[in-house]
C-alpha cells in the first residue's frame, strides 16, 4: 500500500502507476476462438427464441450463434449488425441478463445461460477493423438532420445514410459517441473502442458529424426544420438531478455522470484525484460505474446509498454485484438528508426509508457516513428542449417510431418518452425513426 | 456383485472387454499398459506374413467427426496392418502372454490367401502361447487392394475357404472378423460357419471419407493433396454394428455363433447393448483411442451396477434381446402411443414445436406464454419430439390402454395384428 492510499481528502495518485492498468484492464475478456465454440455448443437454437423476444432490437441470436459454431463469425457479425449497428458496444455493456440471457431457455434447464453478450462481441470484435460490410442505396436527394451522436443518433445516421440519405450529425461534445464514450466505465469498452466503433459505423459514407454544435446554441430547431428535409433528436439526457440536502453546495461534491466523463476522457489515470471515502448516492448503472470506479481509483472505502429497497435498484443485479465484488458496501433504503463540513464534504447524514401507501416516508433513524467525496447519481433529466415540442413526464413526447409532436421531427434514446433508458434501446429507436423516416421522405409514410 | 468373467469361445478373460485389433494393440508396451489398465483381452494388432513388413503413410493417419465441443464421434484410419517384422511381434506377443496368463491375448492375422501362407504363420502364432486367432477379412484399405482384408471378407468363398485351412492347421480358437462393407451381413457370417470358425467378431470399419478440407479440395486426411477412402469407426458406427449383430444372431443359419461385438463401444451401456443383442463379448477401440486406457474402469464398474441392479448374471444379458428383434410386418399395428410433454420440465425452446410443425404432423401447438401442448388428434406417435427435446423425459411415450380410443383415427384400441393380415395388404390372406 502507498502512503497516497491514506491520504484525507480527495487526492491523485493513490495507486502505483502499475497498479492503473491492472485496475481497468477489460472486465469481461473477450472469448478466443476455442471458447466462442463451446458457449456456442450450448445453443438450442429454439423455435421463435425467447432471447430474440427479449432483445429491444430483435437480433436473430440463434442464426448468430448457429454461424459462430460454423466457424463463420463475419456472417454472424452481419446478423447482428442488421439489426443493431452498435451491436459491439451493446455486447459490452447490454445488461444481459434482464435482456437475452435472462430469457435463454438454459435459465430455466440449469441456471446458466447461453453467453450471448460475450458471443455477440467475439463475432463483432472480428469485423471492427475490416472494411465497413454495407453499401448505401440509391442517392434520395434527402438530407437529414440529427441532433447528438450517441447510439440512437448513431443508429440512425447509419440507417438513413444506408438508405441514401445525407445526413448531418450535430454533436454539442467534442466526439462523438454519447454515453458510449463519456458515460460508461472505463472498464467495459477498454483500448478506445468507442471512438474504433462510431469511427467505423461513419464509413459507410455519407455522414457528416459536426461536434461543438448544441442545440439552443450553435443551432435551432427552427434553422433544422428550415435546411434539412427531416430531423431526428437524440441529444440524450443534459440535465442531473439534484439531491436536494442540507449543504448540497458544499465542495467535493460532484455528479457521478461528470466524473465518468473526465475518468473515460483522462490520458493518465493517475492524475484523477479522488476520495479517500467516498459516497455515491443513487441506485443506477452510473452510480454503479462511478462508485466501482472510485475503488479502482485507489478509494479506501466506497458506499453506494440507494433511497428504495436493492431489488428497485436500476442497476442489474450482474452490475449489483460487481460492485460489492469490487469492494463497494450497498445500503439500501437510506435517503440523505444534509451534508456537513466546513469548505468540503466531510460526513452525509442519511435517515432510513420506507415504503408508505402515499410513496417513499422518510423514519426519525438516522446515520451518518464519512465521506471526502460525494457523487450524486440520482438520474439525468432533459435540458434544453425547444419550446415547439410537447413534452410528457420530462421528455420529448412521441408516438409510433419516435415521431415527436411537431411534424417532420423525430426523437429517439433517453432524450424521448418509450423504452428504458438503455443503449440498445437507443439503437433500436434510432433505427426504427430512420425507418420511418425514409417512408415519409419517399412519400410512403 | 455381479461376475464379469468372460468364456469366449474357450478364451477365458477377467471381464469381457477386449480391446480391438488397430493402433492400441500394435506393441508390448501398448498392451503391457492396457492389461495394466484393466482390459480382460486384447486382439493383437493384425500381423503379415513373414518378410519386409507393410509401409504406412508418414502424414496423417486419421480423419475425425467432431459432435458438440469437440467430442469424438467417429474416426477414420488409412493405417495398415503392423508395420513391423513378424519376429518382433512374435517375441513380444510371447514375453506379454508370459507375464499376463489370465487374460485373453488374441492375435489378429491377414496373409496372401494361399495355404502355405496360413499354414505357416498359424505354426507360429501357436508357438506364442496365445489363446486364438482372429482373421482380419475386414480391412477396407490398402491391404484389400492387395488380395487380402475386406478383399476376402466380401466373398464367402474366401472366407468359407481360409477358414477351413486355419482350423485345419491349428487347435487354436477362430473368430473370423467380418467387413460391414457388404449388402448381407449374413452371407459372411455363414461362410466362416460353413469354414468352422468359432466365432464371428463385427463389425470392421466402414468405407468413410469423414471430411473435405474445403480449401485444398481433398479429401481428409490429406496426403500430399490427396486422399484415400478409410475405414470409419467410433460412436457414430454403433447404429449400424447393432443391426449386422443382430441379423447374425437371429438368423436361422447363424444363430448360436459366438459373436464378439465391435463398433463403437464407448461406456458400459454400449457394451451391455452390444451384449444383450447376442454378443459374448466386445471389443474397443476408438474409446480408448479419444481417452486412454483408463475407459475400461467404467466399463467394468458400470456393467456390474447394471447387472447387479437387475439380479442379473453376466450369461442372463448375452442374447436377452435377440428374441424381441423382429421384421418391420410383425410389429403391432395396434400398439398405440401419444406424446406427454411435462410442463414442469418443459423449458420452452420449442424444438418439439419445429420439428413436429416443419417436419412431421403438425401435431403440437404453440400457446401464449410459450406452453407447448400436444394434439392427440394429430399425433402419429412418431417420438420425433422426444428425439430433439433437450431435457430427458420432459416429453414420454404415452400407450393407450387396450379399448382407449386413439382421438386421430377414432378407433378403440385393438389386440395385436400386423400387417401380414391388415386389411390394405393385398398379400394379407392369413385372416380368411
């Protein structure tokens, strides 16, 4: 242990320089050939598959897998890329088991499913670094606008360019890739994979991305409606929420979503400063990421404090538990309720909850946890919609394949109502908005 | 606890689990480990006639099926016979029988079909002190392109005839070791009767290319860019080694001929198969070959479970089944069975489903909720369900109770008729 590690406050360099690339090496390891066969084996390549149903964007995992036992990978990659372009990134960070995995017919025989996330990567990894697979159509005339290039806007530029539209990518950040690139751990998509990913999902032609252009700033909905023949929105999630405790505005207090984004964009790891006690609040894949983040940063402890009871939790259970297995203490039904210290955060006082028929209650019992470092993690809201789109529980409202209230404006991904806020979800809305967006521009629709 | 001695045609040994005459049994060293290991007998691996021994390839020898994750199905060789001098063999067969008296060392031959020739190598297989012969009439490569092995076997003439001269020439034991790369089992099986052979050991391997490398274009194994037909083996053969065991030993000409039972012989249950279909004994090679020696410890352990839990002797077994093989027209017509899918054990994959919708009578139905059920109007009892339901006994054979009636044809179940006198046989006679 280095002395760094005991340091109060939040410090850099409380690890050994080694000790960072062990930490965030790749947390699932991709499967060699050898090991692709025998998960592959245990396919049952069932009738109208329950892990198709369960998959947000319908990938034919039996055909896939069924190639992979064949020894035809890139046929396998083409079966998920047809359905899902980002199927690459969604093998990394899919919570599969709620998803596929949860559904394989295996769960129910012995508990163990067929691996299809780390199938799906082995077939997709082999095709990153080959020539882009499909050919755009015939050229429409039609441009088309989309508004961020995370996986839903992605998704859809990739349709309609395959269509043989022009579009535009406005990404107010300065890469594109969303989420992908500044909201996942570091951990999930090791060696630069998300920028490989959006780079190679781009070549299919006929994309332009512009990046620094936010909505409401560099660009207007109304000058996107004026140039372009259609415009799709997925600027995701800008907003956070806020804790609304006692002393919230006291330093060293961050939001967890800001925190990834600096620890995914960091060229030295070891620069991070970071708590010698931290405490994440929230119950989501992003508190997750941020508190097991923390303890890989070199944090003595990390608690992760939720306001519901652990099966509330957004987090998968797989996430849940790598986190206690990466050294993150859980405490569930705890709500805080002030931040102490002088300048900076030095204690959280929480009290327990409970469930009451008017909602969450807030009991008299109370505790207090010592902490250098607070991440709030309690969800992102929509910031910044243009007034002309109605709006439902916070988000762009949309009916059918994501078509928003004002016409010739589609919106898809967390930014708009439907689906959970998952990549693969963003996927499959962004692709199904394309489709339905070259019916309206071919006069279909 | 059950006796697993084996009496083989005189040949006595501590289990009746032989190893075959191929690779395993080419050398002492081989087959001082397999006795070690446990085997009650070893075929000695096929010996030549006197002078400059065969030659094999020097590139691969095998070709192989692969079912899931690799696991062996099916082997083929281009190897042949020993490729090494008669006298090393010979003095080694003696120095191994010497130190081993209790087990059964046979040893396997194949010389030009002459007189001389089987006379002379008969005189020194006595002198070894082994306990009988085989006759390789099996060998589908290289050597039957040379007169002899599977050449032999696929003429009964042949057969009927060296058989004759090796019971002739020698007191020893003869099995004579059948090709299945005939159309008639039988018709060997009858000649080595006719010859005098004691035994009749099945089934050699078949004629098999197993796999064609798809980017040389040949045939595997590939020699240089070429291939040769091999003879095949393994799991995947037990099917068709069964069958020719049990026409030999339900036919009138041939019943009562000791047959030793290869083909595929993997577990305990092969073996007891292979057995219950009239073999005395079996003998093993691909098994060994996938996993060593070692097999025979659960081939031993698991036929004694088996006998002792039915209160069976080893002689109960051998033959049991043979009365209850019989032709396709004498089977029940009026034996009727609907498939039960378990919904308990059902996991919902819908294979049954598939096969049943795609394939065969339309006879199961998909509900909400992925429940799986079967339609007794539709169902034939074909079982092809049951073939590709992943989970063991989630779907069974139901028999409908004599009067029942069959919800497809509308009929009560009837007593037993055939179809020697069912009424759409225009031969069927026997009922007027």
């Amino acid at each position: 242990m280095t002395q760094a590690k005991l340091t109060p406050g939040v410090v850099p360099g409380r690890l050994m320089q080694a000790d960072y690339a062990v930490n965030f090496a790749d947390v699932a390891p991709p499967l060699d050939r050898h090991a692709a066969q025998v998960a592959a084996d245990r396919c049952y390549f069932c009738h109208d598959a329950p892990c198709i149903t369960a998959c947000p964007t319908g990938i034919d995992i039996p055909l896939f897998i069924r190639q992979i036992s064949t020894g035809t990978p890139d046929a396998a990659a083409l079966t998920i890329f047809h359905q899902n372009i980002l199927g690459g990134m969604c093998a990394r960070v899919c919570p599969t088991e709620n998803l596929c995995e949860g559904a394989c017919v295996r769960m129910e025989a012995e508990g163990q499913p067929v691996e299809i996330g780390a199938l799906q990567r082995y077939a997709t990894d082999g095709m990153i670094d080959a020539p882009h697979p499909f050919l755009r159509g015939a050229p429409t005339g039609k441009r088309v606008a989309v508004v961020g290039a995370g996986p839903a806007g992605l998704a859809a530029a990739h349709r309609l360019a395959a269509k043989g539209h022009e579009v535009v990518i406005f990404e107010a950040r300065e890469k594109a890739g969303g989420l992908n690139e500044y909201g996942i751990a570091s951990y999930k998509t090791v060696d630069g994979f998300a920028q490989a990913e959006v780079d190679w999902l781009l070549s299919i032609g006929g994309i332009q991305l512009r990046t620094g252009q936010c909505l409401g700033q560099q660009i207007t909905l109304d000058q996107l409606r004026a140039d372009f023949d259609a415009v799709f929105l997925a600027m995701g999630l800008g907003g956070v929420n806020a804790l609304r405790a006692d002393g919230e505005d006291r330093d060293n207090i961050r939001d967890a979503v800001d925190f990834i984004r600096d620890l995914r964009q960091a060229e030295d790891l070891a620069a991070l400063p970071i708590g010698r006690d931290v405490v994440v609040i929230g119950g989501g894949m992003t508190a997750v990421d941020a508190a097991v983040q923390a303890r890989l940063l070199g944090a003595e402890t990390v608690t992760i404090v939720y306001r519901r009871g652990q099966d509330r939790m957004a987090a998968s259970r797989h996430e849940q538990e790598h986190a206690t297995s990466s050294g993150v203490r859980i405490i569930c039904n705890a709500a805080p309720v002030a931040v102490h210290g002088n300048d900076a955060v030095a204690e959280v006082e929480f009290c327990y909850t409970q469930d009451g028929p008017g909602g969450l209650v807030q009991t008299e019992n109370r505790f207090r946890l010592k902490a250098d470092q607070l991440f709030r993690a309690i969800g992102q809201r929509l910031e910044g919609a243009p007034q002309a789109l109605a709006l439902e529980d916070g988000k762009i409202a949309v009916t059918g394949a994501g078509r928003s209230s004002v016409p010739g404006v589609w919106a898809g991904g967390d930014c708009a109502t439907g689906g959970d806020d998952l990549t693969v979800t963003a996927v499959a809305e962004g692709r199904d908005a394309a489709e339905d967006i070259d019916e309206v521009l071919r006069g279909d629709g | 606890m059950a006796d697993l001695r084996a009496d083989f045609v005189g040949i006595k040994s501590p289990n009746p689990f032989w190893l075959a005459s191929a690779p395993p049994t080419d050398k002492e060293y081989n087959v001082r480990r397999a006795f070690q290991a446990g085997w009650g007998g070893v075929v000695w691996k096929t010996l030549g006639a006197e002078g400059p021994p065969v030659v094999n390839v020097n590139g691969p020898r095998y070709g192989v099926v692969y079912g899931a994750d690799r696991r062996v199905l099916g082997i083929n060789n281009i190897e042949l016979i020993t490729d090494r001098p008669l006298e090393v063999n010979l003095r080694e067969i003696k120095s191994v029988k010497r130190d081993y008296p209790d087990r059964a060392l046979i040893i396997s031959l194949m010389v030009p079909c002459d007189e001389d020739s089987w006379r002379t190598i008969l005189k020194q297989i006595e002198d070894t002190g082994a306990d009988g012969v085989e006759l390789n009439f099996g060998c589908p490569h290289g050597m039957s392109e040379r007169g002899m092995g599977s050449a032999v076997g696929q003429v009964p003439e042949y057969i009927e005839m060296v058989t004759r001269w090796v019971k002739q020439y020698s007191r020893m034991p003869c099995i004579v070791k059948l090709t299945p790369n005939v159309t008639d089992v039988r018709k060997p099986a009858e000649a080595a009767k006719r010859g005098g052979a004691d035994a009749v050991s099945l089934i050699n391997t078949i004629n098999s290319i197993t796999s064609v490398d798809l980017d040389l274009f040949a045939p595997q194994p590939t020699i240089d860019g070429k291939g040769a037909h091999g003879g095949y083996c393994g799991p995947a053969v037990k099917p068709i080694a069964l069958n020719m065991v049990a026409e030999i030993a339900r036919s009138a000409e041939t019943r009562g001929l000791p047959i030793s039972g290869i083909g595929g012989v993997t577990t305990w249950r092969d073996a007891a198969e292979f057995m219950a279909l009239g073999a005395g004994n079996v003998q093993v090679c691909t098994a060994a070959m996938t996993y060593g020696f070692k097999v025979v410890q659960e081939m031993i352990s698991g036929l004694r479970d088996y006998l002792d839990s039915h209160q069976m002797q080893l002689s109960d077994l051998i033959g049991r089944a043979v009365p209850n093989v019989t032709d396709w027209n004498q089977l029940n017509l009026n034996y009727v069975t609907k498939a039960v899918i378990d919904q308990d054990a059902c996991i919902k994959c819908g294979r049954c489903y598939a096969a049943c919708e795609d394939t065969s009578h339309q006879a199961i139905a998909m509900k909400p909720g992925r429940v799986f059920e079967v339609i007794e109007e539709e169902c034939v009892a074909c079982n092809l369900c049951l073939d590709v339901c992943p989970i063991e006994d989630c779907i069974t054979m139901r028999e409908l109770a004599p009067g029942e009636t069959d919800k497809r044809t509308g009929l009560p179940r009837g007593g037993y008729a055939n179809w020697t006198t069912h009424p759409n046989n225009p031969l069927a006679r026997a009922a007027e």
